[in-house]
C-alpha cells in the first residue's frame, strides 16, 4: 500500500471528512447502529479518525491516547460477521463516494479496509 500517496491527498482534513460521513450513517443502521456507544459517538468517530491518521499518516496522537491498537482484541465485545463486515464496508464505501475520494486512493483504501474488517470478524459464517 502507498501510504504517502493517499495521505498526501487525504491527509488531516480528509480523514476527518471520512469518518464524519461514516459515522453520519451508523445511528441509523439497523446491523451496525445499536453496536456503538449511543452515548459516546463522537468519541468513538475520534478513535477511527486518530487510528487513520496513525496507521496511514505516520501521526503519533492515536497511540499516545489508546497505545498499542490491538485492534482485533478491542473487536471481541461485538458479534461480528460477514453481515456486519460487509455492512461496515458498504457504509464505508458510501462515505467515500460521498467525500469523492479519488479513484486512485480510492482502490489503495478499498482493500485495506476489507483486510482489516475480515480481520475483525469473530464469527465463523454459518
Ligand atoms: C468489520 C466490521 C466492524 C465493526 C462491526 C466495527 C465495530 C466497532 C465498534 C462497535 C467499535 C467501538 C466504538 C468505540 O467506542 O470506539 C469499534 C472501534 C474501533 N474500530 Fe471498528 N468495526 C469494524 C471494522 C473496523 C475496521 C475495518 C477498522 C479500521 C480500518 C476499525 C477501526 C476501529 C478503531 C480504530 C476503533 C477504536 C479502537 C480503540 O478503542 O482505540 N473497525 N469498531
């Protein structure tokens, strides 16, 4: 993966913007929505935006908050299997059509972030 390339288009304010619109899709989610925190979304957009940030911008702020990701570990509390990854990607790839991420970034993200959503899936499909 290019991380210099798709930081220098996306970098802080890209990111942001991202998140921002997929966040702006989970309350309403049937799969996803009762997943996350209710109370503490914003905190929860922070996490992934900082996480963004770290892992493909170099930015040291998510592990001076959260440490170590340990991502797959922090995934455990929820049910997550092919619905709810498929969902996370789908509404992942609308905030990115939103934000018009462009198509070269665009096919650097798309399958970093179904790398790591199966990553996260701690439900053998039945
Ligand atoms: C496969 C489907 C996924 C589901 C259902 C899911 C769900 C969740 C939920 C419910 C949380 C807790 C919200 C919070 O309070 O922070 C969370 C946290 C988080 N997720 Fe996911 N997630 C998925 C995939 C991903 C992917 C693909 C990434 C990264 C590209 C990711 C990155 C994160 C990060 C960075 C956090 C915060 C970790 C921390 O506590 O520092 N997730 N996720």
């Amino acid at each position: 993966m290019n991380e210099a390339a798709i930081w220098a288009e996306m970098g802080d304010e890209g990111f942001r913007q991202l998140v921002t619109a997929f966040y702006r899709r989970i309350p309403a989610d049937d799969l996803l929505g009762p997943m996350y925190p209710a109370q503490d979304l914003a905190g929860a957009e922070e996490r992934l935006y900082l996480f963004l940030c770290f892992r493909l911008g170099g930015d040291t702020r998510y592990q001076e908050q959260r440490g170590h990701p340990r991502l797959r570990m922090r995934h455990m509390p929820f049910r997550i299997g092919v619905a709810e990854r498929d969902r996370w990607l789908q509404l992942m790839g609308e905030a990115m059509t939103e934000c018009e991420v462009g198509a070269e970034v665009r096919s650097e993200l798309e399958p970093f972030f179904a790398q790591v959503a199966d990553f996260m899936r701690n439900q053998e499909p039945t």
